[in-house]
C-alpha cells in the first residue's frame, strides 16, 4: 500500500462512517449480551421448576445469537451489511428441543433393554 493510498483512505469519509457504525453496533452488541444472559438464566429457571423450556424463549435465544453473529461479522469486516435496526433481525429456523431430545434418547434406551 503506498502512502498515497494510506491518506486517501484517512480521509475517507466512508471509513469514518463506518467506524461510527462499528461504535454504535459494539454498544448494541454488548446490550445483546446482556440479553442474552439473562434469556439464559430465565430458561435455566423455567426448566428446573417446570422440567420444560419455553418455546419463546429457545426462538428468540436463536435468533438472538444470530443477531450477535451477523454483528461480529459486520465488526470484524466479514460482512458489508448493516444488521438490525439498519438491516432484517435474522430469523431463527425451528428450533430442537434438547429436553425432548434426552427424553426420546432416555425411553429409546428403556425399550432396547
């Protein structure tokens, strides 16, 4: 790269622009972490009191980890495009239950014997 790439690049105002929209999209993406936790905890308590996860929650679990993918690679210039608000919030596809998994595993097991 010769120097006179490297200042035309400094003056760029679209790299300026996107360095704002990396600031702004490392605050959501720490807001979303901090969701993220707390989805996690609620589910945790949901299946120990009631041995069941919560449909709601494993969709919008999913699709909350894919929000946090499509922003870390919007960070990390893996990606051109803007994730939500700017862009869709990325639609999670139906989601298997692990519960259901471990007891069809469990009863499978009890009937082979």
């Amino acid at each position: 790269m010769s120097e006179e790439e490297t200042v035309k690049s400094y003056k760029d105002r679209s790299v300026w622009m996107r360095g704002l929209y990396m600031v702004i999209f490392m605050v959501f993406w720490w807001v979303a972490e901090f969701v993220a936790v707390f989805v996690v905890l609620v589910q945790f308590l949901t299946v120990l009191f009631t041995a069941k996860t919560n449909d709601n929650l494993l969709r919008f679990g999913k699709s909350l980890s894919l929000y946090q993918y499509e922003v870390l690679l919007f960070l990390t210039y893996n990606s051109e495009e803007h994730p939500y608000p700017m862009g869709e919030w990325p639609q999670a596809p139906e989601v298997e239950k692990a519960t259901d998994e471990k007891e069809s595993t469990q009863k499978s097991d009890v009937s082979e014997k």
